[in-house]
C-alpha cells in the first residue's frame, strides 16, 4: 500500500448533496451570512506587542462552528501569534478572545478545548506511533481501557492501524503528518489549530492530504483554524479565508468571493496573478471608466466611486483574451494592442507576456484542444480584450 491512499476512504462520507470538491462553493454551509448564527471564537480588538514589532494589530475575528478557516498572508504578518493567542500559549496585549461564549482571560492552554498541530509535528522519536496518539489521554490521566479505544479509533481514521507499532523513523513523512493529525484529534477538541499543516509534504501527496483533511474535518464536525502562507492550500481547505497583513486583516471571504472580488490592490495581487492599471476615474455610475496609462481607457462595473477618485482596474490574466489584429474587435475601452514577449507553457494553459502602451500584460490562455501548434508566438502583433464584467475597479 502505498502513503497517497486517501485515509478519508475510512471515514463515513458527507451526504451526497453536500460532498463537493474542497474549495468549491458550499451554498448549504454559510454561517457567516446568517444573522442568527452564533460564533464559535471571536476576536475583538485583539493586539500583541513583542516589545516595538506589533505582531498583532487592533483585530477583530468571527469563526463559526464547523467552519474550516483559514489565515493566509506572508511570513511574518502575525499569523502563527494570532493562533498561539488562541491556544493560550501567548496573552493578548489587548482585547479579548472569546470561545463558546466564554472569555479565555486567565484560562490556561490545558483547560481550553482547542488543540494546536505544529509545522514540525513535534512527535516523540522514542516512542511508537500508538504511544505517541496516546501520550495527550494518558497525561490526563484517561483510564487505560478508554485510551485504547481511542487510540484504535485514532489509528482507524488516519489509516495507520497497520503501523502502530512503529517508530516516527519508521515512517514517510505523510504517515508522520497522519500521527501528529490523530494525535492532536485524540483528545476531541472544539478547535484544531493547524500550523502549515502539509508544509513538509510534498506537492503530489500535499494533494491528497488536502482532500484527506477536508473529508476528515467535515465528517468529525471539528472547527479547523488553519495558517499557511500557500494560497493553493488555503483555496483548497477552507471555507472562508483571511487575508493578513502586518498584524491586521484585510479581507475575510470564500475562496471565489477573494479571487473574483478581491476588496483591495493588495488582496488582488496576493490572490492569484493580475494585471492592475491605474488611473482616475472619469465616468461613475453603473460602470466605472478610467483614464488609463498612455491614454487608454479601462472599464470595470461601477463601485460607487465618483469621478476623479484614483484607483486601478485590475484584470485576471485568464479573463484576457488575445487576438490576431486582423480579428480583433474595434472596442475603444478594454482593449490593448501589443506584441507577444514571452511565452511560458505550462501544458493546461500558455502564460503569454504582451508587450503593451500600458506595460506588460499577461494573459493566460486554456489549452483546452488537444495541438502541439501555438496559435501565437514571440514577436506577433496581437491585441488584447476583455469584458467590463470581468474586470474589478479597485481605489484602495
Ligand atoms: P507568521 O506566522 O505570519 O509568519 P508570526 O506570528 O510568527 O508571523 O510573527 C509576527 C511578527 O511577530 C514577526 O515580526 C515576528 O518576528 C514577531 N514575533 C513572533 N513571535 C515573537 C516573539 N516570541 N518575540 C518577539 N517577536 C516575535
Ligand atoms: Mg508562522
């Protein structure tokens, strides 16, 4: 057998209406824009001052229950604090936690219903796989019989019954990251906190302990806080995600809602490629048009901004589309004549780099007909358009 087996087929599956790709849309799961539903952990006006670096910025939280979250950002924007905060390794400078309903001033780690995974899984070398899932129950004194059941339940669900007995030397690094997951399950938390989980792992089998994890936490009903600096993997995990950003947030949305809406230049260029082209704008209304660079006009459905308020549009690279000149509609907003100056093949899609008036413009191309031909190649005039629809006008 080999590690990529998915653990998940051990778990019972999420009824057929709400199993879905993990990262896609749960029409069905959305708390968030439930007026009545009730918070799991709520942040408020939290802050966490390591003597001058402000790790943590005046921030403000809301998690549900059952909600798999993640906090995406660069390294070093607080993310790790934010979580530690949570734990109770780390006591806020300012503002309150709340889990449950309950203040967790003054409550130790031990005693909150919150379990942390660390980046480096932290498992005892000396001790066997089930000793290691067992280490957490027997510390608190849970009589052996249940720590059995426990640990066999444990070892049923990350697929690692046959393994047991073996030591963390013993095992691939997939396996490794399975124990530390079960281990910090073992104990049934309200809360895991996971620490670039699949960090250590790598690309192939980071796949499928992405879908692994997502059928593990929708089937226990376990509120998941995730940190990663990888937008693959928080795409792919969470429900909603927060974007970070020197200790503060940015923007919390749904995967989708980030990506196609972003709220800011700086999640737009975080989240996946764009192209950004500033201006001011020149028509408000139910579309926003723009004074572009070297004379061009760029338009985006209208945000309310007014006339003469500075800000960009920005373009997903695979909302362009390319055109031989001869074909090329004669639109005079959205539309960019260049020539191709680079070409990158990735097998799914081309990445071409078009030399434009406005700077360089990518834009990606599906290479969803099977033919080795390019249909463009260095040096070609083209002309680049897109849909007002797809675009965003962003003055922040
Ligand atoms: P991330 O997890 O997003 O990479 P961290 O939460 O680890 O970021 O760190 C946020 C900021 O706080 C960084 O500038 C980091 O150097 C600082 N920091 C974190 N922990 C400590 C600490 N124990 N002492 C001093 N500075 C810290
Ligand atoms: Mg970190």
């Amino acid at each position: 057998m080999t590690d990529t087996t998915p653990a998940a087929a051990t778990v019972p599956a999420a009824p057929a209406e709400v199993r879905q790709r993990p990262g896609a849309a749960r029409p069905a799961f959305a708390p968030w824009d439930d007026p009545a539903a009730v918070p799991l952990i709520s942040y408020r006006g939290v802050s966490k001052h390591y003597e001058d670096v402000v790790a943590v910025d005046k921030l403000s939280l809301t998690i549900y229950p059952r909600e798999f979250f993640a906090l995406l950002g660069p390294s070093g924007c607080g993310k790790t604090t934010l979580m530690r905060l949570l734990a109770g390794f780390e006591t806020p400078t300012e503002g309150e936690i709340f889990l449950n309903g309950e203040n967790l001033a003054g409550v130790p780690p031990h005693k909150r219903p919150v379990n942390m995974m660390f980046q480096s899984y932290a498992l005892f070398p000396h001790l066997s796989v089930r000793d290691n899932i067992a280490f957490g129950l027997r510390r608190d004194g849970l009589p052996g019989r249940e720590v059995k059941t426990r640990v066999d339940e444990m070892l049923e669900l990350v697929q690692l019954t046959a393994q047991a007995k073996r030591k963390p030397h013993q095992l691939s690094g997939g396996q490794r990251q399975r124990v530390a997951l079960a281990r910090s399950l073992a104990k049934k938390p309200r809360v895991l906190l996971l620490d670039e989980p699949l960090g250590a792992l790598d690309k192939r089998l980071r796949g499928e302990t992405q879908f692994q994890l997502v059928n593990l936490q929708y089937s226990l009903g376990i509120t998941f806080l995730v940190v990663t600096h990888d937008q693959d993997e928080a795409f792919a995990l969470a429900d909603r995600i927060a974007i970070m950003r020197d200790g503060a947030i940015e923007q919390v949305a749904p995967p989708a809602q980030l990506y196609e809406n972003p709220a800011s230049r700086y999640v737009a260029d975080f989240v996946g490629d764009v192209n950004l082209f500033d201006g001011t704008v020149k028509e408000a209304g139910a579309t926003a048009v723009i004074a572009g660079p070297a004379g061009l006009a760029f338009a985006a459905p209208g945000s309310g901004a007014a006339p003469g308020t500075a800000g960009c549009i920005a373009v997903r690279p695979e909302k362009m589309l390319m055109h031989a000149p001869s074909a090329a509609p004669a639109d005079t907003v959205n539309r960019l004549e260049g020539t191709v100056e680079d070409i990158a093949y990735g097998g799914d899609y081309t990445l071409y780099r078009v030399k434009t008036a406005a700077g360089i413009v990518e834009a990606s191309l599906f290479n969803h007909r099977r033919t080795t031909e390019a249909a463009f190649t260095w040096d070609d005039p083209v002309v680049l358009t897109f849909d007002v629809a797809d675009a965003v006008f962003l003055d922040r």
